[in-house]
C-alpha cells in the first residue's frame, strides 16, 4: 500500500500524482490538466498507509538482523551433522528481539 495508488484510488481521474515540498500534492489527469484534492480524504489515507508502514516495522528489522540465507544454510548442515540447534537458536533469538505485534 502506498499513498500514491491510494489517491488513484480516492481520485480515479488521476493518472499522476505529484508530492510538494511543502507536503501537498499536485493531482493530474492523463491530459496533464490539475485535479483539485480532497484533502481530508488524502490526510485520512495518509494516516492508514503511515499506520500500515509502521505495523511492519518489526519485519524490516527482522530481516536486518536474520544472517544471510548461505550462512543459514550452512547452520542448518552442521546442525544436522553435529546434532546441535544453532540454526533454531539464530531464528529464536532475532524473533524474540523483534517480535511480531499482537493484534
């Protein structure tokens, strides 16, 4: 979801959506003609897709801190020839220091 298909969405006419500096938007037709805004229903859209962005922030850092697909690979190997859980306890520990929120 981001904020710039969501105002397609509110706004079916638009086919660009351009953001300013100042934190409006310029809405344009597929004839480059101005749109102008419902900025109450973007503002609310902006809140759901902000809200949407940050419930997620606990895989984004999950996927920083899993060590790289080859060196889990090469955990679950040994872990199998050596009879250990060093792959699990990996997976454990970035879960637990990342956890999922409830909902």
């Amino acid at each position: 979801m981001n904020i710039h298909d969501e105002i397609k969405k509110i706004h079916t006419s638009v086919s660009t959506v351009i953001y300013n500096n100042d934190g409006s938007y310029t809405l344009l037709d597929e004839n480059g003609n101005t749109i102008t805004p419902d900025t109450d229903a973007i503002n609310a859209k902006q809140v759901e897709v902000n809200n949407a962005y940050q419930a997620k922030q606990y895989a984004r850092d999950r996927s920083f801190a899993y060590k790289p697909l080859a060196e889990q690979l090469d955990m679950q190997y040994w872990d199998s020839v050596n009879g250990t859980e060093t792959w699990k306890q990996h997976i454990d520990a970035v879960k637990t220091a990342h956890p999922k929120p409830t909902e």
